[in-house]
C-alpha cells in the first residue's frame, strides 16, 4: 500500500510561529511579576463601545446571513475609498476597492492575481514570516532585498533594483515594517516605484500600521498621484489595528478596477465575500472613531517612547528599528541564536517576543518586540527582567 502525502508545498514549512513562542511562556511560573507578552500584534486596548455597538447591530441584520457582493459592502468600499482620497490627496472611487477577511488574505488575493508558480517576488530581508509561506506554499519563488541595519533596515534601492532586473515580477514591502518597525520615507517608496515601473513589475505596498505613523508625519507617500499608478501600484490595509478588531478578519486592497477585477476572482473561489457585518460596523465607523484612532496614535507614540527609554538604560542591547507597532532589538548574546534567547526570555523572565530568525536569513542577533501590547507601565518593567 502506498501511503498518500499532503501537498509537499506545505509540508515542508514549518508550524505557525506564534503557537510555538506562546507554548514556551506556558512554562514561566511568574517569578518576576505578570507576563509581559510583546508577540503577536494586536492592540493593547480595547474596542471602542460605539465600535461593538455597530457590530452587534450590523450582525443582529437578517441581509447579513447571506453572501454579500466579492469586491465588498458597497458602503464600505466607498467610505474607504472618500477617506484613503482625502488623506492621499487623490483621486478613488469605490471600483478601486476590494475587501478582504484581513491583510494577509489581501496578500495572498494579490499575489496569486500578479504571480504564478515559477514567477518571482522580491520581499524585503527581513520580511513579514506569512507573506514568505504565502509565497512558498504557492510554488512562487522569492528573492532576497536587503536592508541595512546600519540603515535603520531600510530597503536598499539598488538591491531592489538587482532582483527586479533579475526578474521578480513583484516587490512587496511593508511600512511601518512588520517586523522591524521602520518607516520608510515618501521619497525611498518613489524611489521603489519608479524601478518597478522601469522594470514592469508590481509594487505591493502593505500599509497595515498606516495610522499609527506620527502625529505631524504628513501623507505616507504621494503615489496615488502618480499617472498611471493603477499599472504599477498595489495598497494593502487592515483594519484590525486601527479599529481594534483582529478577530472580526477586515482588510482592504487598493488598486486600478482592472486589477480589482481580477482580484475578484481569486476572492470568489477563495472565500466569495468577506464577513459582512464587521464591514457594515467599520463603513460606520471611519468617520465615527476619527478622534479616538487619533488618541490612540498617540498612546502608542506613549509607548514606543517607554520602550526608547527602556533601552537607553541597557548598554548591551541596542534598538535597530523602532516604528508603529514593532521594534527590531539587537541582543547581547552572540554565542546563542534568537530562538534560545527568545525561549529564556519567556521561559525564566515572563517576556514574550519573536526570534529574529522567524523574519529571514541573518536575523538571529534580533528580537522583534511588539511593544504597542502593553501599556506603559508594562514596558517600564522591562529594564529589570533583561538587566
């Protein structure tokens, strides 16, 4: 007899990542005070009561038990589209909208309407770990673009520009980056445009931690003013981040209607419609929770300044990237790899945090630290536990 095999795409990647990290703090028995859980990224706070309110109406609706439209709520696709055009200064339209269950779908809806098994997609190193599987278990290869960490962990243009010319058919990047926290500014995202343009390749810009840029930052980038944007240029959201949200699984992609058309496709035979109510709730609550999401840019400005504060007082680690929701820390250990730093951490100090090498090839020197989980007071407490 011969035994059948899963998918060997599949097969060979590892397991989830955060599983794996959670199950080490299961084994800290609280000696030095409550666990400090820096991992997964999702908001520190709660929802706001209006933000529940819309939802239990919307999903107490009769019409939301039925499949909706694949591109997404009419409602929402146009109130996404009037507040992305008033914040870019551009011109969008609902047809240049198309929802997803989350960001990471928008991924993989992206990636499977530009790219096929055998193309190749350039992703920054370090890169965010779900877009890498992503591309793995759909037989795409990847190639490398490196960001200095003498640089902040910004993308290096002309490596970008050797795996286009080499070429990847798509460069995806995340900013603020997931995992190291970098901001990338307006002129080096031009700076990538314009290559994949001269090369004809898609740019995936994965904008998720947009609204948690600085409060006098301005506009993230000026290429949705760029003629032609819809033939190069690919947005991703989440509006789990902002909204406080994750597990209601909202994200949007932005692109020309072309592209959103063939998006449709891909969405119809993945899931055929996000969920309904959450998108009836946040077409609601985009203009409603405006001042709110503001205060909350400004807690998290709060904590990332505690974190700043954290390791000024420890000469032995240092702070590669900090930004939105992440920082890339770089830590004093050279003689063990990421993964049994992060593993003592959360096993013998209650810190819970990624190893560097969940995120790309030469990483192990680093840890990525959520640090828009825990409140101030919480990050304070980090001086003592990695002393």
């Amino acid at each position: 007899m011969i035994a059948a095999k899963p998918n060997s795409l599949v097969a060979r990647l590892s397991a989830p990542p955060i599983p794996s990290v959670v199950a080490w703090s299961r084994e800290y028995k609280g000696e030095k005070g409550p666990l400090i859980d820096l991992s997964q990224a999702v908001p520190g706070y709660p929802a706001h009561p209006e933000m529940l309110r819309l939802l239990a109406e919307a999903a107490g609706q009769q019409a939301m038990t039925g499949y909706g439209p694949i591109e997404g709520e009419p409602l929402l696709r146009k109130t996404y589209a009037a507040h992305l055009a008033e914040l870019y200064g551009a011109d969008l339209s609902a047809g240049n909208i198309h929802v997803t269950a989350g960001c990471n779908q928008a991924f993989m809806c992206a990636a499977i309407a530009l790219a096929c098994a055998g193309d190749t997609v350039a992703l920054t190193n370090p890169f965010y770990f779900n877009y890498d599987t992503t591309l793995s278990m759909l037989g795409i290869e990847r190639r490398s673009v490196d960001c200095d960490p003498a640089n902040g962990f910004l993308p290096d243009p002309r490596s970008a520009e050797a795996a286009l010319a080499a070429g990847a058919k798509v460069l995806a990047v995340v900013t603020p980056n997931n995992p190291t926290g970098a901001v990338y500014p307006p002129s080096l995202l031009h700076e990538l445009f314009v290559l994949c343009r001269k090369y004809g390749a898609w740019l995936i810009l994965d904008e998720t931690y947009r609204d948690f840029l600085g409060e006098d930052y301005g506009r993230p980038h000026s290429l949705l003013s760029e003629p032609g944007w819809e033939d190069t240029l690919v947005l991703l959201y989440s509006f789990s981040k902002s909204f406080c949200i994750p597990g209601h699984r909202l994200g949007a992609i932005t692109a020309g209607p072309k592209l959103v058309a063939e998006i449709a496709k891909v969405m119809d035979n993945m899931q055929i419609c996000a969920p309904r109510s959450p998108q009836v709730a946040v077409a609601s609550a985009i203009p409603a929770l405006a001042d709110w999401r503001a205060g909350n840019r400004l807690e998290i400005a709060r904590r990332a300044q505690a974190l700043r504060q954290v390791f000024s007082g420890l000469p032995d680690w240092e702070i590669g990237a900090i930004g939105a929701y992440f920082a890339f820390v770089r830590h004093p250990y050279a003689d063990r790899s990421s993964s049994e730093v992060a593993e003592k951490l959360a096993k013998e100090s209650g810190i819970v945090c990624l190893p560097g090498a969940y995120f790309g090839e030469g990483q192990e020197r680093y840890l990525r630290l959520a640090f828009a989980n825990a409140d101030v007071a919480s990050i304070g407490l980090l001086s003592e536990r990695l002393c």
